[in-house]
C-alpha cells in the first residue's frame, strides 16, 4: 500500500505496527518498520498506538525506528510519558 500511495503522489507516509497482531520481541518492531521503509523513497511517520495495535514500543526500540534515515517524524498516541 505504501508504494501504491507514494506513486499516487503522497509527500509522507505514516507507518505503524500492525493492529491486532502482536509482536513477540521488540526487535520484530524494528525489522517490519525496515521491511516496510526499505521499499519506498519517500519520508515516513512513526505512529506508535499501542491501544489499536496491541504493541507496546520500548523507548529502544523507539530510538531504533527514529534512527532510521527515513523516519522524519513521530506520533505517539501511547500515553506513557515515562518511556
């Protein structure tokens, strides 16, 4: 769908985890945000909702994904201000 929507003409993309799958290890977080960021050329947005997707993302795992050099932004809808 990202290429599809980056073909469409889109200037950002906003990715985050599944909803209603649950990742086991933080670590599976990271490689699907690279699988997904690999693929396309233009910046994208991590949306980190752990209420819809079931995925809590650790504050490591969170400076993994923000150190991706794509990764331009981040919305977090997690509440925890304590990561």
């Amino acid at each position: 769908m990202g290429k599809m929507m980056q073909d469409a003409g889109a200037k950002y993309l906003v990715m985050s985890t599944p909803f209603y799958f649950r990742f086991t290890h933080s670590e599976s977080i990271v490689e699907f945000m690279d699988k997904l960021a690999d693929g396309l050329e233009m910046p994208l947005v991590f949306y980190n909702c752990p209420h819809r997707s079931g995925n809590k993302v650790t504050l490591e795992t969170l400076e993994k994904i923000i150190n991706m050099p794509k990764v331009v932004a981040v919305k977090d809808s997690g509440c925890d201000f304590h990561l």
